[in-house]
C-alpha cells in the first residue's frame, strides 16, 4: 500500500504520475472529501511539484529533461485547445504577463491601438511572475498528498521555466502555439503571447513566416508594429500601393538619407508628387526638392502639411495665410540650403591645387548650378593666373 512508502519512493512515484492516487476537497467545516484525479488537467501540475523536488535532490540531467516534458503538458492545460474545449480562451493564467510586457500606444493616421513590446517589463515579467491553475478547473482548489504526506495545494510555476525549457522540448511548445493560433483565428490574445515565446527564444522571424503562411496580414502587420519596425510595415502598404499609409511608417522610421532617398525616387515615379518632396527634402536632396516645391503649388504643399502635423500628432493653424506663410518660409530654407551647398562646392574646387583641376571642371560645375556667377568667374581668373 502507498501508506507504507518510503519518502523517495512517493518521490519516484509521484514524478511518474503513479502518487498520489486522489485530491483532497477540504469544507469550510474541515471535513475532506477525496476525489479522482484530473489525468488531463490536474496531474501535470501535481507532478510538477515532485519533478521539481526531484530536480533539487538530484541536479542531472535527466531530472531536467522530465520537468521539461511536463512543462509542455502544463502548458496544455493553459491554452483553448480543442481538447480544452475553448475553455482556456481568456488565457487567465496569462493574463497579468500579458499586460506587464506591452504599451497600447495609438496613432490617428492608423485604424486602432496597437502595442509596442517592452524588453524590460518582459524581463522582469519572466522572472517574477508565476501562472497559477486555470480557474476553468474545477479541482484548482483541492488539496493533494506530497512525498511527506503534508496536505499541499496545486503549486504555482514559475514563468521562467517556460522560457528555459530545453532545446528537446521547444520545437513541441511551438508546434503547440501553433495549433493553438489555427484553432483560434480570431483570438488576439493567444497571437500576443505566441508572439511573447517566440520573442523569448529570439525566433521572430519564424513566426512571421508561419503568419504568412497562414495569410494572416494582419498578425503579421501587428508584430511589426510591437518590434517598432516602422520601415517593414511601410514596405507592406508599399507593396499595396498604399502611398499614404506608407508616407506615414516612413516618415517615423529612422532611415538613411539614401534610404530617403529612394522612396523619393518611388514616390515621383508614381506621380506622387507631395511625398516624393517630401522624402527628397528628409533626404537633403534639397535641389530636386525646391525644384518639385516650386511646381506642386500652395495646395498640395497644404495637403502635405496637414499629414505632416497628423504624423507628429500636432494641431496648429492651418488657415490659407499660415499656409502660404509655411510654404514661404520652406521655399526660403531649401534656397539656403541650396546656396550653402553651392558655396561648399566652390571652397571644395578652390581648394584642390590647379593640377587637380582645370576648365572643364569648372565649366560643369558652373552649368549644374554648383557654382554662383561670381564663383564661376573667380576660378576661371584663377585658372587663367596659374598658367601665367
């Protein structure tokens, strides 16, 4: 009889899944009443406990290994699986690290809240944070028999071991993920905590390919959103023809100029005149865009305007004087910019010794607008000095 087991053999017994035979309901009374154990749903958290007193006792490899495998059958009973029945769909277990590890930040230019991920709070998440028994089961609060006969009830796990699991086990906790997305299409939250593993394993970009597999462009829009990838989410509404939701994840990215550049270039060639000078000016491309400026107008220039301030979630006057007063002023600066680059150019050229320059240097830089009247003619007096 189990009575006349030693404390290692309930031990053994008891990481195997042979002890204890029953769970204990305790009244308000006192009085207890036992009850069969939950094979599916109870058994994986009762063996926890002796797996991981096994591990403390014994430290090997093997000891790992068995908790690791009941880990996975833990998580099991957590997620809306078919063999769950969808009881798990709110994902109680999981809700407070769900909610500790993003910000919902909002854009107007974009339908909905999305959420940015947080490294530190999921750092902090994994390590502090425990999940305890679903409140779908109905044994959470029952009692159970331990290795030294003390009445013990179903153990809280520590959320790190989840993301300690080994390398044996992972590709199984995926594959589980997985079911779980297919058999629940329209559940955000099992999306945000598959995202959540698969960011703690460092695999994102498997998981973006498995969304696409599954043509879910919207998950795959929302995880780039949550890694802040601006510039992928600009290049799906790209790949749309989408011009203005694209203007708008570009202009908030942190790109290069030559970057800017080329979406410019993408931009004119689609006739989208506004947003290619918009980009060519971002770019400091200032000559193709004061020459793009002055043939756009007053109108489109207020149009721009108006994206620009939703961009950057400002609201300031827009009346037709203000904005004939910006449009100004932008004429005025990209001219300044134009004069100082002009004037680089020259001090560039005046600098170089007259073997490393002649005429015809000076001639093209002059007839590409590198060079004022007045810069032109003192190289060229220059030119003609040093031959003399």
């Amino acid at each position: 009889m189990q009575i006349f087991l030693t404390h290692k053999d309930r031990l053994i017994l008891g990481g195997n899944g042979g002890y204890p035979n029953s769970v204990i309901e305790v009244d308000k009374e006192g009085n207890q009443k036992k009850h069969e154990i939950s094979e599916k749903f109870s058994r994986p958290w009762i063996k926890h406990h002796f797996l991981t007193q096994i591990l403390r006792d014994t430290g090997t490899t093997d000891s790992i290994e068995a908790r690791n495998k009941n880990l996975i059958e833990v998580l099991k009973t957590t997620l809306p699986l078919a063999e769950n029945s969808y009881s798990e769909s709110s994902l109680g277990c999981w809700r407070q690290f769900l909610e500790s590890t993003f910000r919902t930040t909002e854009a107007a230019w974009y339908s909905g809240n999305r959420k940015i991920f947080l490294k530190e709070k999921f750092d902090k998440a994994v390590e502090q944070l425990e999940i305890d028994v679903p409140l779908s089961n109905n044994q959470r609060s029952f009692l159970f028999l331990d290795e030294m006969r003390f009445l013990r009830r179903l153990p809280k796990i520590p959320i790190k071991l989840f993301f300690a699991i080994s390398q044996n086990y992972l590709l199984e906790l995926f594959e589980i993920l997985k079911q779980t997305i297919i058999q629940n299409p329209h559940n955000r939250d099992i999306e945000q905590l598959m995202y959540l593993f698969y960011k703690g394993f460092d695999n994102i970009a498997e998981l973006i390919e498995f969304a696409r597999d599954l043509n879910r462009n919207e998950y795959v829009e929302w995880i780039y959103w949550a890694e802040d990838d601006k510039r992928s989410m600009a290049e799906i509404k790209r790949s749309e023809n989408d011009f203005k939701s694209a203007f708008y994840f570009y202009d908030s990215a942190n790109l290069t100029p030559a970057e800017y550049k080329e979406i410019a270039e993408w931009y004119l060639a689609e006739n989208e005149y506004k947003l290619a000078y918009h980009f060519y000016y971002k770019g400091k491309e200032f000559e193709i865009a004061l020459d793009i400026l002055q043939n756009i107008g007053i109108k489109e220039f207020a149009s721009l305007t108006s994206m620009r301030q939703l961009s950057n979630s400002l609201n300031s006057d827009l009346t037709d004087a203000a904005v004939k007063n910006m449009f100004e002023q932008e004429l005025e600066t990209l001219r300044g910019f134009n004069r100082i680059r002009s004037n680089e150019a020259y001090q560039k050229v005046a600098s170089i010794p007259a073997a490393r320059f002649d005429r015809e240097t000076v001639e093209n830089k002059y007839a590409f607008g590198e060079l004022t009247e007045e810069e032109y003619v003192r190289l060229i007096t220059q030119l003609r000095d040093r031959r003399h």
